[in-house]
C-alpha cells in the first residue's frame, strides 16, 4: 500500500547509524512532514526548508531525502504522488543539493559500497539466499516495488472491488499472514505470473481470462507463493545484479536502474532454474493439499500454457516475455501432480467469487 486513505504515506527510514531500515507512515504536516514507525505516534518533525534531496527528486519518485542537521538520516519514499506533493512544499528537492558535506557522505557511500562489494565478491557466487537473508525486508520490499514498476510499465492495476475480495480470500486460504494488498492484477492481455521481491504477487489479466476453473488461478497463486515462501526473487536479484548495485540503487545510485533498464537484466531477474521451479511446485502443492485445494489445477494452468504457442508477449510486456510459456519441464511438472492421491477437495473460489475475479479488471 503506497498512502492510506488518511494520507500517509509509506516510507523507509535509516538513521545513519545502524544498518536498521524501518518503515514509517509520512504525512504531509503544516511546516514540515511528520513521520514515525508504521502504526505508532508521528514522533519526527522535518521542516520543509530543511530538507534536501540525496539525489534531485523526479516528479515520479522516488523521492530519497536526507535533512539538515541530520545529515547521515534517509527517508526514502517510492510513490509519485508523495514526489509530486513534496516538490510543491520544498522546490528545492528537484535541483541538485548544494550541502557541503555532499562530497563527504558521497565518500563515505563509496567506501560503504567498496566494503559491501568486496564482502558480496567473497560470498556472492555461494549462496545468493544467504546474502538475500542479510538484507532487510523492508528494503527488499522497496525493491520489489521498483521492479515491479518497471516491469508493469503503463499497466492499469486492476481493483474491482469484488474481485479483490474474492482474491485476498484466495491468497487467506493458503496463508493467514497474507495481506490482501499482497497480490495484483493489472491488466495485461499475456498469460503471466511473477513473485516480487519483498514478498507481493502480480498476475495478469489474461491469465484470469484463460483460466477455466479458479482452482488453476489459484495453482498459479501456490506456485508464486512458493517462490516468495523459498525467497527466489531476492536470490535472484544478488545473482544478477550483485550487493553493490543493489546498495548503490537503494542509497540513491543509478547503477541498478541503468542495469535493469538494459535489455534481459529483467529477464534473467524473472527466470529461475529448474530446481527452483520444482520447489516452487513442491511447496505450492502442500499449500494447495493444506488449503484442500485440487493440486491439479495447477497441472491444468500448465496444460493451458503449452496450448498457447507463439502468442506475441513482446510488445505487450515490454522486455519480459512470457516465461511461463517458454519454461523447459512442463511435462515433467505435470506429471509429477497428476500422479499424486488426492483426499477430498472444495473449489477454491465459490460460483460467484470466481465470476467477480473474472471480472476484477472491469
Ligand atoms: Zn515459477
């Protein structure tokens, strides 16, 4: 959730002094914003003359802030309409900061991301789950939503209010601590799923629309919380594109966008190995038995992808494709749902939730 409708807005906060990130609710206050850890009382006060930006605010956010006197803090907010509101109170956060201890902080950043770089080199071709571990979530939710941007583009999300309901009670059937902001729709006509890093879900309207029964839905559903539930996402963006960026991206560098604005760094962040396929399978079926829910809808949901040959993905998605489609092994996928005993199952949408999911993007 980017602001709630009591106008706050959700923020990351660092001190300078710790390595802790922690999400705060902004709201826009009378000479300042006021800010304080999500769900307690607004405890900070930063006057609008005394902010200044990290790196020039874009009227599409983020907006990443640091404050007079305070010079090692950072409040970094990633929706637009926060970076548009800001730039109104202090115009000054849309031209480069003139603080005279710019070169220093920048210094000292560098030195912060050759000591991170060198640790990733050492560690990174190891294990990039362990080194996702490190990083904390509220920065790999910031991240996701980066991507996520990026990789929707212009895409309208899709928010029919019965539809959302009838979703969240899907995604509520497979975990209680799934919120029902967790996963969208947008309205895109390829057949697609992803798992964001941080934890969120995005499907595609055509994946809805192709589905004939909600239990494949909700195979897909399963499988992309399998991949959230194994932190593929997070492993996958240290792969890819190592500690350093990642940091550099989140302190204000424009290393990671550059990166992710080349062609196939999205890709390779969206596509996993086989292993983690099978896992993401085999986690998606025991949410599936647990929620007594049919597993073979998520067999159905593959048969349905073989059946799409050649749809043209490229011009709807930009750079990503469709992965699904293209992913080696759906044979093999299914036949290891197929073969399994089932015990007594309901559907998992009933009739009417399943026609107000089909209609969500209406
Ligand atoms: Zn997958």
């Amino acid at each position: 959730m980017v602001s709630d409708p009591s106008g706050n807005y959700l923020g990351y906060f660092n001190d300078g002094q710790t390595a802790a990130n922690h999400e705060v609710d902004v709201a826009f206050g009378p000479s300042g914003l006021l800010f304080g850890l999500k769900g307690a009382a607004k405890d900070q006060h930063w006057t609008y003359e005394g902010l200044q930006p990290v790196r020039p605010v874009p009227k599409t956010g983020p907006a990443r802030l640091r404050y007079e006197g305070a010079a090692e803090a950072r409040l970094i907010i990633a929706s637009p309409q926060f970076a548009q509101q800001v730039l109104q109170h202090a115009p000054q956060l849309g031209t480069s900061a003139g603080h005279k201890t710019t070169a220093k902080i920048a210094a000292m950043c560098l030195a912060g991301i050759i000591a991170f770089g060198l640790f990733g080199w050492l560690i990174l071709s190891a294990a990039p789950s362990t080194v996702a571990t490190l990083i904390p979530n509220a920065w790999w939710r910031y991240m996701g939503a980066q991507i996520e941007a990026t990789m929707i583009k212009s895409a309208k999300q899709c928010n029919g209010a019965e539809g959302k309901k009838a979703l969240a009670r899907m995604a509520f059937r497979f975990a209680d601590n799934v919120e029902a902001d967790t996963v969208r729709v947008y309205d895109l006509p390829i057949i697609n799923a992803f798992a964001m890093a941080g934890g969120r879900v995005v499907l595609t309207r055509g994946l809805i629309d192709g589905a004939s029964t909600p239990d494949e839905v909700a195979g897909v559903l399963a499988h992309e919380l399998g991949h959230v539930k194994a932190r593929h996402p997070e492993a996958q963006i240290v792969r890819v594109f190592g500690l350093q960026l990642i940091m550099s991206a989140l302190w204000g560098g424009n290393g990671m966008g550059d990166a992710m604005a080349q062609g196939g760094a999205m890709l390779a962040i969206l596509r996993y190995t086989r292993g983690a396929e099978s896992e993401a399978d085999a986690i998606a079926i025991e949410l599936m038995k647990k929620a007594k829910i049919n597993p073979k809808g998520l067999a159905d949901f593959f048969e349905l992808v073989k059946k799409q040959p050649g749809v043209k993905v490229q011009e709807s998605l930009g750079q990503i494709g469709n992965i699904l489609s293209t992913h080696p092994g759906l044979d093999e996928r299914i036949a290891n749902i197929e073969k399994l005993t089932v015990g007594p199952t309901t559907p998992a949408l009933s009739d009417k939730e399943w026609e107000a999911l089909k209609a969500i993007c209406k």
